[in-house]
C-alpha cells in the first residue's frame, strides 16, 4: 500500500487531504495575495475561521513592513486567531505565467522563507497548501515536485522541524504530491 508519510532526517512529511483551517499544527501556511488584505481559496477560508484578529495584524505588517505589499516568494507571519493552529504563515506563490519567468524559484522560495520563519519563531510544526495551484494557475504536476523537494533540502539542513504536512485539497492534488513523493523520498 502506498504511504502517505515520509521521513527527511528526523522529520516526518505527511501527504493528507482535507481543509487546512482544521490543522492543529502550530502553524498553517496561507497561500496568500500581495495585499495581504484576504481573498478566496484557502486565503478567504483562513480568515473566515480564524477571525478578524488576522487581518488587523496583516494590516499592521503592511502599514510598517511591506506598505506595497508582500512579493512573491516572501513570508510573514501573524496569530492564527481562532484556529487550532496558533499561527499563520502567509506566503505569496508567482502566478503561472508559462513557466519561464521565473515560477519554481519563486515557489521554491515561499515554500522555504515560511519555514525559514518557523524555525526561527522555534514552531516545530508546520501545515502548507497547494500554494499557487488555484487562482494563480501553476500546474500541480509541477507545483508538486518543486513544493516537495523545497521541503526536502529545507529538513535536510535544519533539524528543528519534527513535521510538515501538505494538507491537499483534491483526490488529484493528493495524488500528484504522493507520486513526486515517492520518487523524491
Ligand atoms: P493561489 O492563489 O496560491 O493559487 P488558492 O487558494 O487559489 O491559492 O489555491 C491554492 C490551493 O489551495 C488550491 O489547490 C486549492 O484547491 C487549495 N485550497 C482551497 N481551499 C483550501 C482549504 N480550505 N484547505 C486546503 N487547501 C485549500
């Protein structure tokens, strides 16, 4: 039977499918805008459930750190508000533009500043989206491999993270993560 959990040093990285905003890991990573300020997919659902605590520290973080907004590729954190998980990691993924502008290292790059920032807020949790994979239109073929393998050389080099866990949100996202995995693992 095919496993869903893989072992990098002394992490885990598990492969589920399901809603992330019922994550109890430390932190849930957002697949964020550059406005910080909401929007649909997993973004609109994390503020639904986790409150408007979220959104007044976003707008903190764009009124002092970023006044024009997240780039792609960057991380930031905020409380997780009224979800399980006692923080949110919003990240901005590159929109698909064809695939020779620059996307898997964008997308590699927002895969490890958020867990460059969980390690050193000392979480040793972590929970991701599909980042990108929605509206922004990247291919979850190529999404997959190039989310999993950032994970990979991120654990590989830092052994403070004892899980991550891609929370998929498809029967077919689940299953492209897990076939990359198996390669990859
Ligand atoms: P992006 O703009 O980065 O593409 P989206 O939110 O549109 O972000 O989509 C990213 C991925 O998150 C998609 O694969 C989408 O199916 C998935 N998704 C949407 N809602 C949830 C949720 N509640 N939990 C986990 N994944 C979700």
């Amino acid at each position: 039977m095919a496993s869903n959990e893989f072992k990098v040093g002394k992490a885990t990285v598990r492969l589920v499918m399901g809603d992330i905003t019922e994550a109890s890991t430390d932190a849930i990573v957002n697949a964020a805008n550059s406005s910080l300020m909401g929007g649909g997919g997993v973004d609109g659902a994390i503020h639904r459930k986790g409150g408007p605590q979220i959104l007044e520290e976003c707008k903190r973080i764009r009124a002092t750190e970023w006044p024009n907004g997240l780039p792609a590729g960057k991380a930031v954190i905020t409380t997780g508000g009224n979800l399980k998980a006692k923080y949110v990691i919003h990240t901005v993924g590159p929109v698909w533009r064809g695939g020779n502008h620059g996307e898997p290292e964008l997308l590699e790059q927002a895969y490890q500043n958020s867990l460059r920032l969980a390690t050193s807020k000392g979480l040793k949790t972590v929970a991701f989206p599909s980042v990108s994979t929605g509206a922004y239109g990247y291919p979850v073929e190529e999404a997959s491999l190039v989310a999993l393998k950032a994970v990979k050389e991120f654990l590989e080099k830092e052994d403070k993270l004892t899980e991550v866990v891609f929370v998929l949100f498809s029967e077919n996202a689940l299953e492209a993560y897990s076939d990359k995995a198996r390669k990859l693992f």
